[in-house]
C-alpha cells in the first residue's frame, strides 16, 4: 500500500480522494503525523503556496504527500483576491466579509467575468509535480444561496443560471476546480505503479 499525506485537516476532503484512488494507494490527513496547527502560506502565487505546504511535509516528516491551494480570480480586479482569497477582508478569515469586500469592489464594473483555480502540488519520491483545476464564471451582483463556503453564492458558473451556493453538491463537485485538479492528480497516481 502506498501512503500520501494530504496537508489539510479537512476529514470530508479525504475521504472524497481515499474514494477516487486507485486500491494500492490510500491518502492519510496530516494528523496522522501527529501535526495540529496551521501549514505556512507565504507565497505570493497559488503554485507557491502549494508547494511550500507540501514541502513543510517533507522537511518535517520526511513522507510524500500533496496539498492544494485555491483562489478566485477577477478579471475586473486584475485577479484578485488570487492568492489572498481567504483574507482578501482580512485575517480573520470572514467569508461574509470577503465577499462582501468583493461586491464592493465591483460596484459599477460591467466585466463580471471570473474563474476558480485550484492547484495541487505533489512531492513523490523526490520531485514535485502540479495540477490545476479551473471553472469560469461570473460575478453575481447579490449573493444568492446558502450552499457551498466561501465566494460559492457570488460565483455563477457557466452554462448555469445558479451560483455554486445554489447548485446541489452532487453538481457543484463534478464541476468544481477542486474536482478537475484532483482527477489529474488521480489520474497521474494511476500511471505510477
């Protein structure tokens, strides 16, 4: 059996990709490593904030594993928040406030377009590869919806007249950034026996 470590603390997560893997292969979540606190993210790219959380793995734990890093980015705002999508109203990490923080700034922009990005670093035997997983969308003028976290009911993708704070989970996960970055990683972890 093969063992990666994904750097999240999120249980659901986990078993979604325990779900997908093929059977020599079984992701463990970082506690099992005996780690609770928060993974460093000080990088100034999603590819960047992957990758050092995966490296705080290996450099601390010495094991392979695998992280994700998400962002939304607004063509109107230049690609903000990006990186910065979790704090874009601040440390607290308020999602009312960060999406309210994005309305705001879109007051009066007629370009509402915006796409999801998620990427995935790997570290596995010693080399670092990345995939990424991207919806496009636009910005709502009002959220709409109580499903989903974060800029889910501001954020409606196309080829669909609801948000991802609207749809049912079953059809915002197989659409999802997230969802796409993870086949790949999925798929290349096939390719590795």
């Amino acid at each position: 059996m093969m063992v990666l470590y994904f750097a999240t603390g999120n249980q659901h997560k986990i078993d979604e990709v325990n779900a997908l893997l093929p059977g020599h292969w079984r992701v463990e979540p970082i506690s099992a490593l005996g780690f609770s606190g928060e993974l460093p993210e000080n990088q100034d790219t999603l590819e960047g904030n992957a990758k050092e959380k995966v490296a705080y793995l290996v450099q601390h734990f010495g094991v392979d594993g695998f992280s994700e890093d998400t962002g939304l980015e607004i063509d109107a705002l230049d690609g903000r928040p990006g990186v910065y999508s979790a704090r874009y109203a601040g440390a607290d990490k308020s999602a009312t406030a960060n999406m309210d923080k994005v309305l705001h700034d879109m007051e009066g922009k007629t370009n509402r377009k915006a796409r999801f990005r998620t990427v995935v670093a790997l570290h596995l035997h010693g080399t670092y590869h990345f995939f990424e997983g991207i919806v496009d969308g636009q910005i709502t003028t009002l959220p709409q919806g109580k499903g989903g976290f974060g800029y889910d009911p501001i954020f409606r993708p196309d080829g669909y007249t609801e948000t991802f704070g609207q749809l049912p989970p079953s059809v915002k996960q197989s659409i999802s950034h997230r969802a796409k970055a993870i086949q790949q990683l999925i798929a290349f972890l096939r390719q590795q026996s």
